[in-house]
C-alpha cells in the first residue's frame, strides 16, 4: 500500500472535512487488515450489529476531530 492516500488534511469545507475522516476511518480498517478477502468476510457480521456501527460513528467522530483541528475549525 501506498503512503501518498493522505497528503494533506487540509479541507475546503467541513463536508469535503467529513469525508476525509470516513476514509481515513476505512484506510485504519485496510491497514489493521489487509486482506480483501477476510474484510469481507467479516462485513456481514458488523454491518447487522448495533454496537459495530456505534463503534465505527465513533472512530470517525475522533478522525473528524482531528481533521477539523487541522482546519482551525474552518473559521475564516
């Protein structure tokens, strides 16, 4: 896997904000486990589980928290 995925966290606006942090959200899952084959073996569990899809709201929360840091809050 390639390293240049992330170049920068710097964002236009807090929606464009948003998306970063859902990949970089994906990018920590297809690092932990590379393996395309065993992620989406596992899908099916985690996509039907309340406490799975909790638990991914919240990595992705705490990435949209460092991204908007990096964008002083998008003030102007």
């Amino acid at each position: 896997m390639s390293n240049t995925w992330l170049p920068t966290l710097i964002t236009d606006t807090p929606e464009e904000g948003y998306q970063l942090a859902i990949k970089m959200s994906r990018m920590g899952v297809k690092y932990t486990q590379p393996s395309d084959e065993v992620r989406d073996k596992l899908r099916p569990q985690y996509a039907e589980s309340a406490d799975s899809l909790i638990a991914v709201s919240q990595v992705v929360a705490t990435n949209f928290q460092t991204v908007a840091a990096a964008n002083n809050y998008w003030k102007a």
